[in-house]
C-alpha cells in the first residue's frame, strides 16, 4: 500500500490521492464483516485480526480507543486525513461520535470535510443532528447541500 500510495501522491496529486484514500474507507458490507485499519500502515483488516494481514504488526486497537483516536484525527491539519476518519467514524454510532462530527460540519470551511461529515452524520445522526444539517441545507457550496439533505432524508427515515 506504500508503494501505491507514494505512486498516487507522486503520479496523480492530491486529488488522485484523496480518491485513493476515500476508495480505501471501510465499509460496512453487514454488522460482523468490519474493517480496522491497522496503525503501521493502514492496511484494511478485519475487525477480530490480531496482526496486519501485510506488515504483520499488532493491530491492538480496542473499540473505544480507535474510535478515540479517529475524533482526534477530525482536527488533523491534511484534510485527507479528516475527510477519511470521517467517514469511517460512520461505522461508530454513539453521542461523542456525533457531537464531533457535528462540530466539524459546523467548523470547517472546507466543502469536502463538510460532506465527509454530513454523509456519516447520515448514516449514524439521531434527531439531534437535524437542526445543524437543516440550516446547511440551503447554505454553502452544492456538494454540501446535497450530502446535507440526503443526510436528513437517512435521519427522517429512521425516525419513522
């Protein structure tokens, strides 16, 4: 993954990077089928995996901790970095993970952090989240009024 990655930066600038970065965020495929990155090299691995399918490091993350250290991530300085641990914070439902990502929404000045926010607070978003994501629905570039308004479709829907 260094090497492609080094290729992507070096190749493809940033926008090929961020792609890059945001091709790798986890996914939920079902509730037992997650994936951790591991923190040597950011290989995807599965969620019960002791060691790094690809450097063989300890992967000792416990929930909490990881789910800790991606908030702390949300005020790293390369926005890559948030845009992604925004996304995978959508994999970790809880009051903290949301009042960060709605801090963030509110905070930041770049479009792209914003979304990245607004679409996990789409996916894990409670009712609380609605009055932040309503007053962005019809302020600020489009690619943030179109994650913020899916987002309060997604909020709506499972509050039915």
């Amino acid at each position: 993954m260094a090497i492609r990655l080094l290729y992507v930066v070096i190749g493809g600038g940033l926008g090929a990077l961020l792609r890059y970065l945001l091709s790798a965020v986890i996914q939920k495929q079902s509730k037992q089928e997650m994936k951790i990155y591991c923190p040597n090299c950011f290989y995807p691995n599965d969620e019960n995996t002791k060691y790094c399918e690809k450097c063989g490091s300890e992967i000792s993350w416990k929930e909490e901790s990881y789910k800790s250290k991606l908030i702390g991530s949300l005020s790293h300085k390369r926005a890559e970095i948030v845009i992604l641990s925004a996304k995978i914070l959508s994999n970790y439902p809880g009051i903290k993970t949301e009042k960060a990502l709605l801090k963030l929404l509110r905070s930041s000045c770049n479009p792209y952090i914003q979304a990245a926010a607004a679409e996990s607070l789409g996916v894990i978003g409670t009712s609380k989240s609605l009055k932040n994501l309503e007053d962005l629905s019809t302020s600020g570039s489009v690619i943030v009024r179109e994650k913020v308004t899916i987002a309060i479709e997604n909020i709506n829907k499972r509050n039915e």
